[in-house]
C-alpha cells in the first residue's frame, strides 16, 4: 500500500479555563475516506470524554470552520459539515488547525498535520485497516472533562 495515509499530532492545551503544561497529545492515522466529523470522535475517545452532548468545531489555517452543520444556531455558528469534508483533502503535511470541544469548557487542542504520509500496515499491521482515524501513540495525563478528582486522588479503595 501506498503512503497515502496522513499522520496528525494532536495537543490538548488547554480548558476549564485552565492551560496545561505540559500538554498531553495523541497522534493519529487518518486515511483518504475518513472525515472531520470521525477525526473529532477519534479525538473525543482518546481524551477520554465521556459527555459528548457539546458542540465541537475545527478552524483550518485558512479561517475555515467545520463541524455539525445546524439551523439551530445560525447565523452565529456556522461550519462546513465534518461528516462530508474528508481529512486527505483538505489538509496538507506541515498544515495546523485547531479543535475546541465544549464551547463553555473550551477544551483547545492543536492539531498539526506531521510531515510525512504514511502506508498504514506499517502503524496498523495486517488485517483490515481503521474504519475511522485511530490513535497510534500518546503521552501525558489527561484531565477529567467536568474536573473531578479520581479515586486515587482521593485515597478511596478501588
């Protein structure tokens, strides 16, 4: 298989109104058919978000907003639908845009497009390939979504 695959490195920095340094991160493949909309559930189940009733939006570099496009809060939110617009198409390698989660607890991440395609058999393996991007590597800890503190930070038998 060709590298035709992108690898996009993802940083939360930040939400809840607080910066986190330093900043956990995620890298995931993405393959020519899978979208925005499937990178943003990618990257939701890799910071472990649980709550998924908040809106979501990406911003390209060049002022480009996607996500889920809605009568309901138009005209102040308008995106390009993420379930149409496919990740190999839009973006090149070296390209950054950001992804915020939960406008009220505006969990910011940067995303950066890594400079070299991929084959994915190389990160994947055999068998069928990732129906949707997949994270292949993270660092870091991350925070829970509404700052709850764990049962380890609380001393509490688990």
């Amino acid at each position: 298989m060709a590298r035709t695959w992108l690898q996009i490195r993802v940083d939360l920095l930040g939400g809840r109104g607080e910066d986190l340094t330093p900043t956990p991160g995620r890298i995931f493949i993405c393959g020519p058919a899978h979208s925005f909309g499937q990178l943003a559930d990618a990257i939701n189940g890799a910071f472990g978000r649980w709550d998924l009733s908040h809106l979501h939006d990406f911003e390209l570099a060049d002022g480009r907003k996607i996500g889920f496009p809605s009568d309901d809060f138009a005209p102040d939110l308008s995106w390009e639908d993420q379930a149409e617009l496919k990740l190999t198409k839009e973006l090149e390698p070296g390209e950054e845009f950001a992804f915020t989660f939960d406008f009220g607890d505006d969990w910011r991440h940067r995303c950066r497009v890594l400079p070299e395609k991929i084959d994915p058999r190389d990160e994947w393996g055999a068998g069928p390939l990732p129906r949707q991007p997949v994270a292949v590597w993270g660092w870091g800890s991350i925070p829970d979504q509404y700052g709850r503190i764990s049962a380890a930070e609380l001393d509490l038998d688990e």
